[in-house]
C-alpha cells in the first residue's frame, strides 16, 4: 500500500506504464488523472483504478491525500517505492 499525504500541486507526473494494478481511495484534496487519452478528476471519496500496463499520468490540482493498493503486491515483485 501506499499513501500519498498532503501532495502538493505542482506539474504532471511523467507518463508511465507500470507491469501491476493499482487501486486507490481519495481522502482529501483533488487531482487529475489522465490515463489511456482520457481525463478524470479524482475528489475526495471516489475511486479509481489504473489497469496494468495502461499508460497513466498524474497532476496534483489541490493538496492531495489517497491511499493506494497494487496488486500484485509491490513488496513481493520489488516495485519501486515511488
């Protein structure tokens, strides 16, 4: 799992594809979330889903705070702690 506490706005995150599922909850904040061409807005209370090797970008509009979940696990397949 992984949280990301009190992410400030700032640029979009490079666009990457990753080789695992992610999930995530939104507690606080809001951000964007722009994966396979389209745009989401993530605000407190939704989730959202990033399929396996989908190519994703994010960008942090208000101070952001989620928690995410990869599956598989991210300590089992070494993923990285960013």
């Amino acid at each position: 799992m992984r949280l990301w506490e009190n992410e400030e706005p700032g640029e979009a995150k490079p666009e990457v594809s990753r080789p695992y599922e992610t999930i995530g909850y939104v507690i606080s904040g809001r951000a964007e979330l722009r994966i396979e061409g389209q745009t989401v807005i993530l605000e407190p209370g939704n989730s959202y889903v990033v399929p396996k090797e989908s190519v994703h970008s994010y960008k942090i509009l208000e101070s952001f705070t989620a928690v995410e979940a990869t599956s598989p696990p991210a300590q089992v397949h070494g993923r990285e702690d960013a």
